[in-house]
C-alpha cells in the first residue's frame, strides 16, 4: 500500500493507494496524526506493515505541519524499510521540509 500525507496545511491530506482522505487537524496535528493513519489502515484492513512506500508533500506550508509530517514519514520509512518520496517523486533517504521562505524565529524572551 502506497502512503501519501501533506501536513502543509490547516487540513491534512493522506491518500493510501487510490483513497484519499481529509482531516481538518488543525493545532491537534502532533497529538493525533499517528491515530488518523493508523484508523484509515485498519479501515482499509490494513496495519502499518502493509506501508511499501511513502511520498510526502515537502513544503512550500506551515513550519510547524511541515516538521511534524516530516518527523512521522522519516520515521516511518526508517522503522518499516520502505522507500521515501518527496512530493515531486524524487527517492530521498530523509525529508527535509521545504518552508519557502526562512523560518520567522524570535528571540528568545529573558
């Protein structure tokens, strides 16, 4: 089964093979991200072991849904061997998020 995620944006898009589905994840991305996959496996009779390949939406989006979407793919394809794409189907061995633009950091506060 082929996994597709952008974490880009407010909604979260995951294909899984030809499915596709929409979550308005909203500030709850980190928190339920892995039960949103793991519920559309088990929907589709599927568990985590039937992942053989991953491709995720790189960026340009949210600095934040972009690091977590990395995080959870990059772990991923590491704990089951399975390829990593990003999203312009380019083989990477890890995602890098793609912010568009220099992240707006501030200082830290005293």
């Amino acid at each position: 089964m082929k996994l597709y995620l952008d974490t880009s944006q407010p909604k979260t898009i995951m294909k899984l093979d030809n499915k596709s589905y929409v979550w308005e994840s909203g500030r709850d991305l980190a928190k339920h991200l892995h039960k949103f996959i793991h519920d559309k496996l088990i929907e589709n009779g599927k568990d985590w072991r039937d992942i053989e390949e991953i491709t995720f939406m790189s960026g340009p989006g949210s600095f934040t849904g972009l690091r977590i979407g990395a995080t959870v793919v990059n772990t991923l394809a590491d704990q089951l061997k399975v390829p990593l794409y990003n999203h312009r189907g380019e083989k990477v061995e890890l995602i890098l998020p793609e912010y568009g633009r220099l992240a707006n950091i501030t200082p830290p506060r005293k």
